[in-house]
C-alpha cells in the first residue's frame, strides 16, 4: 500500500453576477440570492503532515506565497495561524473523521493567485481545498454531502469553490443550485492595494438600506447565461452590495469609470469588493482593457480570467 504524503488542490476564485441582499436577519446575516460564477483565478494549496515539533497538536503551519504578480503586498493580510479557514478546514475534517489529534498536524502551503480579502472569495477557496486535500491526505472518505456542510460551517461562500461552474445561492449564500451558462466569458478583475472588510461592507449595506427588501432571482441573468451572449450579461449584472463598497471606498468609482471607458461591457464590485470586475467583449478585449486600466493608474493590478470553471479538484496526490 502506499501512502499519499501531500495532496495539492487547486481552487477557483468568484465574481458575484448577481448579489441581492435582504434585510439583516436576527443570526446577524443576510439572507441573499448570490448568483456565484468561478473564474479561471486559482489558489493552490497543498497539505502535507507536519514535523513534529514545528506545530502544537491540531496546529497548521501555514506558508504563503504569491503565485501571480502585484499580490505580494496582499500576503501579509492572510493569517498564518489556526484562524486561517485552511487551517480551520484541515481540524473540521479530522474532528469529522474521529482522528486523534497529532495526526491532524499538517503544514499547509497557499499559491495565492487570488486578491486577499478582495471580494473573490479567495480565503473560501484556499478553505475548499484544504477540505478536498486533508480528506485525501487523511484517507477520510468523506462523501460530498459530508464536505459541503463542513464548507458551509467554515463561512457562507465555502461551498460554492467546492462545486465551481455557474450557481445561484440562497439562504446566507450557502444553499446552492447549478445554473447553466453557455460558453466562455472573458473578464478583467482590477485589484486594489488594501483589502475591504465583508461584514464592514454589510454594516454600510444595513445603514445605506434600513428598507431593504426581501431578494430574488432576475430571469433575464439566467437567460443571459444560457444564451453565452457577453452583452445581455452585461445588462444583467447587479450586485446591492455596490454602494456600500463605494461608500467606504469611494476611490473605485475611478477604477469602474476608467474600465467602462476602455471597453468594457460593464464594471462592477465583485462580491463586497474592493476588487471591481469587468465584462469584456471577448479574449482580446480583456487583454486590451487589463493594459488600459493599468496605464490609466486608476489600479494597481489588472488581471484576465475566463469563467466559468470548474470547482476544486486535485492537482497532484504525490507518493514517497
Ligand atoms: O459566512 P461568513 O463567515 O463568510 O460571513 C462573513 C461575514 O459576512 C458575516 O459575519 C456577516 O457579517 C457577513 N455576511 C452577511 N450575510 C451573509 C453572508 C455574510 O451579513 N449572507
């Protein structure tokens, strides 16, 4: 028999195509219709068992690095104890798989391609991964049902990296259902050089919007995602969460102008931001307006991606 000593799996940043916010409920949540899409903007995380000595028991020895340009200054926002959700997500799944706690010791490296507290979930991802690696690594057999309600416990959006494609969320953004989407859209995230706080941006969201009404689906997203036509999901994209981005961050209405005006189909805030994502025409569009927006200083990095892609899937289970 051989035993698997580092497991990497790879995990797909979101943009939010549709984000409708309720009122805030009495748990302090919102309930919401979170239309989730995975984009082609992946971490890496790989979990191997850690040395003895270098953790305490159940403890994660984290490592981070930047697997694309401009993140460097995001790395030093991940944390690199047992809070961080990868951590977290490697003691759920030994609690889950009844092992005694030294085994549970594991280092964990991140690739980090995903902004940092950026509005792309990228701490969710690196937690879905760390779930996917750690039961691999822990020959725990988990059955998916198991997996997603363990992601759903380490936050909202944690189940959704799990499942990738196109999916619509509801309840506190946990409960999800597959939507189609026809072919490949082309996108272009501009970065920020600071992150935004998710429950600083509700808090603006619940002081913006006292009256804010019970969310729902929008037919003609759907319909835009089952035609594959850029424009029609173009017209389609909302996200409520906008404003109070804007409120606390008021510098990216510069970033969303100076997109639009290099021919993006349309600009907005992914998730609670401060990434602000855009809808190019096509492959070469994205690349176009990547390169403007970055000439026009308005941010500090701009990537290209195509969604949708798959959820969270092994990369390499490696053997001595
Ligand atoms: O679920 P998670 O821990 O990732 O959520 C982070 C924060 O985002 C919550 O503490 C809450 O402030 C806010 N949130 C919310 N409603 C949701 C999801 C998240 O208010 N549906």
């Amino acid at each position: 028999m051989t035993t698997v000593t580092a497991v990497t799996v790879r995990a797909p940043a979101k943009v939010n195509l549709l984000l409708a916010v309720g009122p805030v409920r009495e748990d302090g949540y919102h309930d919401l219709v979170n239309v989730f899409h995975a984009v082609s903007l992946c971490d890496e995380v790989t979990v191997r068992g850690a040395d003895s000595g270098r953790a305490g028991a159940g403890e994660a020895v984290i490592d981070v690095r930047a697997a694309a340009g401009g993140l460097d200054a995001h790395l030093a926002e991940v944390p690199r104890d047992g809070s961080n959700l990868a951590a977290r997500a490697a003691r759920l799944v030994a609690r889950e798989a009844g092992l005694p706690e030294e085994r549970a010791r594991v280092r964990i490296r991140i690739d980090k391609a995903i902004p940092v507290a950026g509005g792309m979930a990228g701490g969710s991802a690196d937690a879905a991964a760390a779930l996917l690696a750690c039961d691999a690594l822990f020959g725990a057999g988990l059955d998916e049902a198991t997996l997603r309600a363990l992601a759903a416990e380490l936050g909202s959006d944690v189940p959704f990296p799990l499942l990738g494609g196109t999916a619509v969320g509801t309840g506190r953004g946990e409960v999800l259902e597959p939507v189609p989407a026809r072919g490949r859209f082309h996108w272009v995230f501009a970065l920020s050089e600071r992150g935004l706080s998710t429950p600083a941006v509700f808090g603006e969201y619940d002081r913006l919007r006292p009256d804010a009404p019970q969310p729902h689906g929008d037919a003609a997203l759907t319909a835009a995602l089952g035609s594959g036509d850029p424009s029609a999901l173009a017209a389609a994209l909302r996200n409520d969460l906008e404003p109070a981005a804007l409120s606390l961050r008021p510098d990216l209405a510069r970033t969303l102008e100076a997109g639009r005006e290099a021919g993006a189909l349309a600009g907005i805030v992914s998730g609670s931001g401060p990434t602000c994502a855009f809808l190019a025409p096509d492959a070469d569009g994205a690349a176009g307006i990547a390169e403007a927006l970055e000439k026009s200083g308005a941010c500090e990095r701009a990537l290209t991606a195509y969604g949708d892609v798959p959820g969270a899937r092994a990369v390499t289970p490696s053997t001595p």
